[in-house]
C-alpha cells in the first residue's frame, strides 16, 4: 500500500482530508483510507467513516470502488482492505491458525482462542474463483472476535461474512 501526501490528491478529496486533519492517504481495491490522529478513516461516498468500520460499510465502500477484483493484486488490495479498515486478522497461512487454538501454554495467556474442530476443519487458504474471493478472518467484534469466512462476490461486489467460530482471541493477562 502506497501512502500518499496530502497535496497529490485532487483538489475536492483534499479538502474532504484537511477538514478532519489528514496526514495522508491511500487506495486499495478502489476504495481511499487516509490517517488522522492515530486513526483509520474509511472513504464511504462524500465521506469519510473512522476505522474499524462495519462489514456493512466496508461492503457498500467496496460497490462503489471500480478497481479490477479479478487478479491477484486486486485480491491482496482486498484481504489488505479488510484488515486495515475493520482491524481483522486475515489468516493466509496454516500457520496462521496456530495463533488462535485454544489452550495455549504459558501462565500469561488466560484464554487464546476458541477456533474449533469446525474452524480448523473449514479453514482454507484464500482463493479465487469465477464468482468472487474467499478467504478467512479472526473479526473483531464488542467483546470478543470470531473467526469468519468472508466472500467477495464478483457480480455485486459486496462483502459478505459467515461465523465459523466465534469467543474470545488473544486474551492475555501478567500474573504476578
């Protein structure tokens, strides 16, 4: 992801960046980020939503983006996308996984993960198909993160989610 300054952008999406005090800004998969205050702002229409945004949000930033989905590229802008604007943990990797399994070692962590038999056993590396993308996601949510499927799908470029395991991830606590 390539930031870029302030005075690149044109002149109405400046002025929309200097109201709230960007510093800079980028784009991926057609959709603008920018940073102000330590902060992710999401560009949705006229204007600019504070990060972590909703799946509902990131959906509808995502139809009004007119990037080309359909290539690799697009599909990293996407998983960058996702995880830049909800704060989600995009799991690309096997490995990735063992970071979430429950019962790690360790007299610091109290709970790690409530990924499943079901998580473990749907999880697949990303991939792109005819009708869109699929890849999986530790998601942040009020109390806790699930572990989800996320579909882009190709005809309306929309954003959609499926809970395979949900609790708590990465809680962690020094005893002593």
């Amino acid at each position: 992801m390539k930031e870029r300054d302030i005075p690149e952008a044109e002149p109405a999406l400046r002025a929309r960046l200097e109201e709230f005090g960007a510093r800079n800004w980028s784009e991926l998969a057609g959709v603008r980020l920018a940073w102000a205050h330590g902060r992710t702002w999401l560009a949705l229409g006229a204007w600019f939503v504070l990060s972590p945004c909703s799946i509902e949000e990131l959906s509808e930033a995502l139809r009004g983006s007119h990037a080309d989905l359909d290539s690799e590229a697009g599909f990293e802008e996407v998983m960058e996308l996702v995880r830049s604007a909800t704060g989600a943990r995009v799991i690309r990797t096997a490995d990735d996984l063992d970071d979430l399994t429950e019962d790690k070692p360790g007299p610091e962590v109290i709970r790690s993960g409530t990924i499943g038999a079901r998580g473990l056993a749907l999880w697949e590396a990303p991939r792109r198909d005819s009708q869109g993308l699929v890849f999986f996601a530790n998601l942040w949510r009020v109390g806790g993160a699930d572990f989800v499927r996320l579909k882009v799908d190709f005809a309306t470029r929309s954003l959609s989610v499926e809970v395979i395991d949900c609790g708590w991830f990465e809680v962690a606590a020094f005893l002593g």
